[in-house]
C-alpha cells in the first residue's frame, strides 16, 4: 500500500541526520541540545529519538535565551565558550562568514 497524497511524514524522517564526524559531542545539561564541530564549523544538533538534526544557529539560540531562565538550559553560554572557544557573538561571525562563502 502506498503513501496517501500529502504524507510528508516521510520527507520529514528523511531530513534527520547522524553526525558527519567523529568529533566528540557536548550535551547542554539533560536537554536534547549537543554542539558539536562539522565540518570544520560549529555545529547545534537537536537529538529526537536516536537521530540529531542539526538546527540554524538562530534556532538554537532564540530556544537557549528563551528557556535560560529555567534550570535546563542554564549556563548554555558558558557551554558554548568552553566547547567552541568562542562566544557566541564570535560563532555567530563566523557562521555568517562561512554562508556568504558559500553562496
């Protein structure tokens, strides 16, 4: 039997990834949040299930500065710094910089 007419569950499964690298992984407290390197640039990775999927940097920040006052997603910044060796201000440089390279 096949797929029904507008089933984007799919498309939707197939959009999640595993990490590219073998570059060790940070988890932000017990959230679904990992930062990791990939390719070469900081990565925000989201875990469902036994996936990750990697999310804008924009993502990442709006839902850390949203949730920071609760206890999950405390201290993110300091995560950030001490994983990246950035802050992330500078992270946000250097994303910018590596997209208008690549368009």
């Amino acid at each position: 039997m096949g797929r029904k007419s507008g089933d984007n569950n799919f498309a939707n499964y197939v959009g999640y990834q595993n990490f590219s690298s073998d570059e060790p992984t940070v988890r932000i407290n017990l959230t679904n949040w990992f930062l990791k390197w990939e390719n070469g640039k900081p990565g925000f990775f989201l875990q469902a299930e036994k996936t990750y999927k990697q999310m804008p940097f924009e993502t990442f920040r709006g839902t850390a500065s949203h949730k920071s006052k609760e206890n999950s997603m405390a201290g993110y910044k300091d995560l950030v710094k001490d994983y990246f060796n950035q802050t992330m201000e500078e992270i946000e440089q250097c994303l910018i910089k590596a997209k208008n390279l690549t368009n």
